[in-house]
C-alpha cells in the first residue's frame, strides 16, 4: 500500500507539473487520497501515533485535489 501510494503520488506529480495536465491529475488525485485514506486505516490499528502521523498528509492531499481543481476551473481546456 505504501509503494502504490508512493506511485500515486509521482504520478500526480509527473502530469501536473511534467505534462502541464492538471485535467489529467484531477483524474488521478481521487485514486491518490484515497490511498492515502487507505494508509491511514491500515496503519491505525497497529499504531495510533502513525496513523495519526498520516493525517496531515491526507488533509494536504485534500487541498492539493481542491486547488486542481480550481485550476481546471479557471484554466481548462487543456490539450496536448
């Protein structure tokens, strides 16, 4: 679960700022917190302190998703 998450999180990262398709990482930041919400539920129950160490990282995961999707809002179309 954490090398997917980690995965997610390049790959966001890759079509967001590499590609310059926010559209396309809007897409993706659903998949990617909801394995972040998955870490977390995992984690939890095997360690509070951890599980809740990864609670900021949800919620900025969250506002990353919010603010793409203002910049689709605002900026879209978007092509190649």
């Amino acid at each position: 679960l954490f090398a997917l998450n980690a995965l997610l999180n390049v790959l966001w990262s890759e079509l967001f700022f590499g590609l310059k398709r926010p559209d396309w990482a809007m897409a993706e930041v659903v998949p990617f917190w909801l394995s972040v919400l998955a870490l977390v539920l995992i984690v939890f129950p095997i360690s509070r302190k951890a599980g809740w160490a990864l609670v900021p990282y949800l919620v900025w995961v969250l506002f990353a998703g919010i603010l793409n999707l203002a910049i689709v809002r605002l900026n879209g179309p978007f092509s190649a």
